[in-house]
C-alpha cells in the first residue's frame, strides 16, 4: 500500500511552510501500511509532499531532513518513491512495515522548491 503524506499547521503561521531562501521547508506526517518494495514505496497520488507543495506553485521535493524512526530516508526525484536506509548503505529489506512505522503517523521534515 502507498504512503500517504498529511501536511501539519502546528507553525505558529498556521501552515506547513517555512520559507528558506529560495526553497521550502514543508513538516507534516508520513503514514506507512502495507509492505516495503525495493527501491522504494510511493505516495498516494494526491496525498504526497509534492502536491502539498504544488499549493504554493513549488512542487519538487529536494530531500527528506529527519530520520524516520531510526530509518534514514532518500527521496528519489526520477521515481518519485522514497527509499529507508536501516543503516548505511543498506536498503530496508522488502516486507511488511514493521510496528514501529505503522503504529502511528511519522512526523517528517522534508526540503523541496
């Protein structure tokens, strides 16, 4: 099953967007379910950041700035997925989210333009 990204409005601006030179700072959650492929797990078409960014007039994510309980992430730009690392160079192996990611949304920071 696809991730689904929520955007939050916790900034005391109430959005999601922080301004930053030419590019953005986007924070809101990840919510996993269903199992890991290889290569990466997409967003489901109109619940990723790139179309929470697209309501600016941005739309390109750069990269994912925090960890994902424990997991480092790697935004692939030319398939639009996004990849866990459980430690360095090692891609997560395909399976099932473990409970640790399903068990509630994860709150991401994520860098896009």
């Amino acid at each position: 099953m696809a991730l689904v990204f929520t955007a939050t409005n916790q900034l005391p601006e109430k959005t999601p967007f922080v301004k930053l030179g030419n590019a953005f700072i986007l924070l809101g959650t990840v919510t996993f379910s269903g199992s890991y492929a290889t290569g990466g797990d997409a967003f489901t078409a109109g619940k990723s950041p790139e179309d929470t960014l697209k309501t600016i007039g941005a739309g390109q994510v750069l990269a994912f700035l925090s960890s994902i309980r424990g997991n480092s992430p790697d935004w692939v730009a030319a398939t639009r997925r996004l990849r866990l690392y459980a430690s360095a160079n090692t891609e997560v192996a395909a399976a099932a989210y473990n409970a640790a990611l399903t068990a509630s949304p994860v709150p991401v920071v994520i860098l896009g333009r």
